[in-house]
C-alpha cells in the first residue's frame, strides 16, 4: 500500500487471496497449521466508504446525446452509453455482449453474463431497442460476434469503453458544464441507473436483480446516498426545536428610547 500506491480495497482483495491460499494449505499440510492460522487471522483494514457518486437526469441527457451519429465509432458510442444507462451493466458485462445476447423478437431485452458465470435478462427501452436494432445491421451478423466492436472487429477493452466515455463527457461538458472536471466511470453510469430506478419508487429487490446483486445489502448503498429521499423523509417529520423568540423590551427600556 505504501510502496506500490495500492488502496485499501486492492490490500484487502490480495489478503483475501492469500487466505484462500492459506485455508488450501492447512488442509494439504496440517503440520503448517501454527503458520497457516497466524495468517488467516490478519484482519482486513477499515477505510472510510465514499458516497456513491451518480448523474442526474439532465447529466444523461447531455451524456448521450455527446456523440457524432454521423461516424461509425460515434453511433456505436451512443448506442454503447445508452445500453449501459438502461441495463446498468457492469464493464465486462457490455463488453462480452454478443449478438445472440441480444433478443428483440418478441420482447426486447438483453441476456447479460454476470460474475460467478450469474446470467441475467434485462428488459429494454423501445428507444434503445431502435438503437440497438439499427446498430446490429451495421456490424458481423454472427451470433458470437461482438456487439460493440472496435475498428478490427475485436470486442472492446475496459480501458477502450473508458476512452470513448472521456471523449464523449468532453463534449457533454459543454453542454452541461456540472459534468466538468468530474470524475466518470463506466460504473458511474451502473450507479446511476440504480438510483434513477430508486427514485422512480422501484422496489429495492427488483433492482438488486436489475444489477445482478447476490447481496441485497449492496443495493442497500444506493439507498444511504440518496438524498433526495432523505430530505423527503424529513420533511414529513416535525421540527422538534423550539420556535425562535422575538425579542419584546420592557417599559423602562422604552420609556429610556423615547425620552433620547
């Protein structure tokens, strides 16, 4: 962490490891016991948990509509954010999107491969259904094609969905100038989508499913930073603070005043 610049999360992830490597060898070698237990009790460090960070809806707006449709890289681009903004997928989920995943026959949805090889159907927008119908006939028709390729055909990269998310804040920037200098992630979009379900009174367990959460505790966290439910909340509640009071002066201090 001091060296390599890790985070806690990275330190606690790699410790995670090594116990599981750990929990193999006491197993394998029960002599090794006294060692294998000294390093499975080391205790993952605590760190401070920031708010999830997430756009609102005139953000999105400006967001999708950044790129140039008129290119090739450009549509897929517009296509590519506005899948991730209706399905909330992860990264690897829309990158590993093929082209037998996505169903528009009779229902429009997508069938997402999740982590732990999880597999999900997220339903679609008409809008993006549109897009993503259009955008099909401009690339491989092959079922195990890639449905965000690149310019040689190749599925796109993380740091390839991440570049053209730069490119395209860049240009939303100037329209919403709240997107400036903010940090934006792919997986900003994922925590947006949350939260916009969140606030249009969707259950929570239908978006931990939405998302792909094995544990509803997670979609808890889109929860605690919503604050504009939290303000809702108290305005139902009454103020138990006293009312300010307003200041009277006595007669004396009157009768002082009018003879000045």
């Amino acid at each position: 962490e001091t060296e390599r610049g890790n985070s806690p999360r990275t330190r606690n992830l790699r410790l995670t490891a090594i116990r599981s490597f750990m929990r193999y060898a006491s197993v394998r070698d029960p002599t090794a016991l006294a060692v294998t237990q000294r390093v499975r009790a080391i205790p993952t460090k605590r760190f401070d948990r920031p708010v999830l960070g997430f756009l609102s809806r005139a953000e999105v707006e400006a967001l999708l509509a950044a790129p140039d449709r008129a290119t090739w890289s450009g549509q897929r681009d517009a296509v590519m954010l506005a899948t991730l903004y209706n399905t909330g997928a992860r990264v690897s989920e829309i990158t590993g999107l093929r082209v037998a995943d996505v169903l528009l026959d009779r229902a429009s949805a997508l069938h997402l491969h999740g982590k732990g090889r999880k597999e999900r159907v997220v339903p679609l927008w008409k809008k993006t259904a549109t897009h993503l119908r259009a955008w099909l006939l401009r690339i491989d028709h092959r079922p195990e094609a890639p449905v965000f390729p690149n310019r040689s055909g190749a599925r796109l990269s993380r740091s390839g969905v991440e570049h053209r998310l730069r490119v395209a804040l860049v240009t939303a920037a100037q329209r919403c100038p709240s997107l400036a200098g903010r940090r934006i992630s792919p997986h900003t979009l994922r925590h947006t989508t949350a939260m916009h379900l969140l606030q249009s009174g969707v259950d929570l367990t239908v978006i931990a499913l939405w998302l792909g959460h094995e544990d509803p505790a997670t979609t808890h966290l889109y929860l605690e930073a919503d604050l504009a439910m939290k303000e809702a909340a108290l305005r139902r509640l009454a103020d138990p603070a006293p009312a300010p009071l307003r200041f009277r002066a006595r007669d004396r201090l009157l009768a002082f005043l009018d003879a000045l």
